[in-house]
C-alpha cells in the first residue's frame, strides 16, 4: 500500500480550474532513458455553475482513483475496497461546505486490483439550490481526502481558488469537460481532468450561458484549433427564451491527434475559450523513439526489409514507419490504429513478462510467440518438475502448440517444439 500527498495551486476563473501540467500529468523516466507521459494516480477536479434559472450557485467535484493505490482484500469469491472521499471547502478561516461519501469496490479479477492504467471515477454534486451558498470574491481552498477504510492510510490534494468576480454576475460559466453526455440526473458528468485529456477517448464540452429574456432562437458558433491553425467549425442552435442554455459540444475524438487545442464557444456577444491537450497516456514507451519500435517489427519484416528501414536516418525511419501501419490500419477513417497499439502492447507485456537478465522480453522465445499469437489459450505447466527439465506448454486451441524448456535451468525457456496439426 503506498501513501500520497499531493499539493497543488490552482487558479479558478468561475467555475474552471487552470491546471498546471504536473497536476495531472506524470512523466517517468523509461528504463532507455527518455521521459514517458503518465496519469497522475489521484485527480481532482472542481467546476462552478449556476442553476437553470440563473440564480444559484452549483458546485460539482471529479474524482478518480488508481486502482493500484487502494487496498483490496479477498471476501468469498471477489476483491473488496473500502474507502471514504471527502470534499471540503473554506473561506479564509471560514468552512463553506463538506460533503462526505463511503464507497465499496469490488473485482472478481485480482489483476485489477492492481492495475496502474484503470482508474475508479465519482461525481458529486456538492450542494443543491436550497442550500443558498453564497460564494463571493476571493480564495477558497478544496480539499480532497481519501481514506482507504482498510488500511486507514490517507491521500490528499489541496486546491488554492480564487475568484474574481461574483459568480452569479457572470453572463457564462467556463468550459468544462464531460466524461459523456449528460443525462436526466442533476448530476453533471464532470471529467476528473482540467486540462489534459486521454488520447482516443471521447468528451463532451459543456458550458451554461445566461440568454436574454425575450428572445426566440439563437445559435452559437464553436471553433476548434489545433496550434493556432482552424481545425473544426460548426455551430448550435440554443433557446433563448428561457434564463440560461447549455451548449454541447462532442469532440471529435476518432480525427483529434496528441497535441494542444483551443475551443471557443461564440455567442456573437463574447467569446467562451478553453485550452486543452489531449495526450497518449497509455502509449507504449517502445512507440516514444522510432528506432527503438522498429526492433520488435524484425519478427513482421523480411531481413532484407528491416536492414533497409534500420539504415533510414531519423527522418526518413520516421516517415516509413507511418506508412508501414497506416497502410495496414483497420480503422484507416481514424486516427486511432488498433493494429500498432495491440503490437505495441504485446511488447510492452512481453518486456514486463518475459525479461531475462541479457534480453528484453520480446527478443526472447516466449516474447515473441506471445508478440505473434497473443496470450495462450491455456498453459500447462511443468517449471516445478524434479523428473524433467523445467517446461511450459502454450496452447492455443486444439490445432497448435508451443514447448518451451529452461534448459539451463535458469528461468530462460527456451522454444523446444512446435506442435501443428491441420
């Protein structure tokens, strides 16, 4: 069980937090000696908005939660987690609220229970319209605590608020991000992340904007840009009959590559803008450096193939390795390429699997039949026998199998026969 303390300032600009790069973005160093982006194990987010009729404040908080970080323990067939998430916030000396939730987890497959890539996600709305909280100018300090009930071990991340203005003075609230589109319950579905996003994965931009009484229809224009350069233009009817409209808007997320963005919602009388950047959060690290990815590809290429791509300079190796995959891209529409993520992964799992002391685990024989056929089926296996050397046996159906013994008995196996049957 690890414990985590984590501080951070934010600056609020109603309703949005202005979120630095190390607040939800982790970067590691690989084991080849270049950082790789990861996800922050806790994030925390807080937006601020008015009610439909325009005159009550709304608080809503995003939480989401490593699975690795809590404690699971076994009851009867599954893995259970308890833990208790508490979100307060104060005025100077003074407490505004504190909200208070218990929450039980749990898997049937141990595995995710310690998963570092799948996170747990809550919502909360703070406080309802009757509550009549009345948030004025100045600093508030949100403070996230999570217990885990089991371990009574505490996590912790502060936010530092300040807001300029009244809330309810304001034509608009700012964009947030929703984790999907929202439904029937009061319960806005506020994404855990301010301003980085996961790449190939869906958000819904929301915003609410205070119309003026007696008008009919109106639209908003929303622009989307990628570097400064237009990237999507659309726009949205909204009524303007009633006090306030929410404006929707889906991104894109099959066309949007890693990179920053700006959205902005124009209401033809000011102009709405949220900076973003999606990031490959799961990449694998093998595809951070071209020519460390071009290894594993000597089991796809012929040896004339691979000599001439491994003799390409930066560049050019660049060039044909986007090529390579695009043209065998079974979503070719998308940006995404299911094909390269799940060769990818497979190396990434082989490494982590299968390593020796002299090779990664995709240059040895176990990496590479897991990298070409996947995870078997079914493993009988022999690593403990006295009447043998140590031996594994992968199969995949009725029709193919592959023995490997550990000769040296080392922990090294090595592939020994492959069995076929048509």
């Amino acid at each position: 069980m690890k414990t985590i303390f984590l501080t951070v300032t934010i600056l609020l600009l109603f309703g949005a937090l202005r979120a630095m790069d190390k607040q939800e973005v982790l970067e590691l160093k690989s084991r080849y000696g270049f950082k790789v982006m990861r996800r922050q194990p806790v994030n925390f987010n807080v937006f601020s908005n008015f009610d439909s009729s325009g005159t009550q404040v709304l608080l809503y908080a995003s939480v989401s939660i490593q699975n690795d970080i809590l404690q699971f323990e076994k009851s009867g067939n599954v893995y259970q987690a308890r833990f208790m998430v508490t979100v307060s916030a104060r005025n100077d000396s003074t407490a505004i609220l504190q909200f208070t939730r218990k929450h039980e987890l749990s898997f049937k497959d141990f595995k995710r229970t310690n998963s570092r890539t799948e996170s747990q996600t809550f919502v909360y709305l703070l406080n309802q319209p009757s509550d009549s909280l009345q948030m004025k100018t100045g600093k508030y300090t949100f403070l996230l605590d999570i217990e885990d009930l089991i371990t009574k071990n505490t996590f912790i991340k502060k936010r530092i608020l300040e807001l300029p203005t009244d809330f309810l003075r304001r034509k608009a609230s700012d964009i947030c991000f929703l984790q999907h589109h929202p439904d029937s319950s009061n319960v806005l579905p506020l994404a855990p992340y301010v301003t980085h996003l996961n790449y190939n994965t869906s958000y819904t931009a929301y915003a609410r904007i205070k119309t003026d009484s007696g008008a009919t229809t109106d639209s908003v224009r929303i622009r989307l840009f990628k570097d400064n350069v237009l990237f999507f233009k659309s726009s949205r009817s909204i009524d303007s009959a009633r006090p306030t409209a929410t404006i929707l808007y889906t991104l894109p997320a099959d066309t949007l590559t890693e990179g920053d963005y700006r959205l902005e919602f124009d209401t033809g009388k000011y102009v709405l803008k949220k900076h973003f950047s999606i990031t490959w959060f799961k990449k694998p690290s093998y595809l951070y450096k071209y020519d460390l990815a071009l290894r594993p590809m000597r089991y796809l290429l012929s040896e004339k193939e691979y000599d001439e791509a491994n003799h390409l300079n930066e560049e050019q190796l660049a060039a044909w390795f986007k090529s390579y995959w695009k043209k065998r891209d079974p979503t070719p529409k998308t940006q995404f390429n299911e094909l390269l993520d799940e060769f990818y992964a497979r190396v990434s799992e082989s490494n982590y699997k299968f390593k020796t002391r002299v090779q990664e685990g995709w240059e040895t024989d176990r990496g590479r039949i897991f990298i070409l056929y996947g995870p078997p089926l079914k493993i009988e296996n022999g690593r403990y026998s006295i009447r043998s050397l140590p031996w594994l046996v992968w199969e995949y159906g009725d029709s193919l199998k592959f023995i490997f013994v550990d000769k040296k008995r080392n922990g090294e196996f090595i592939l020994s026969e492959t069995v076929q049957k048509d």
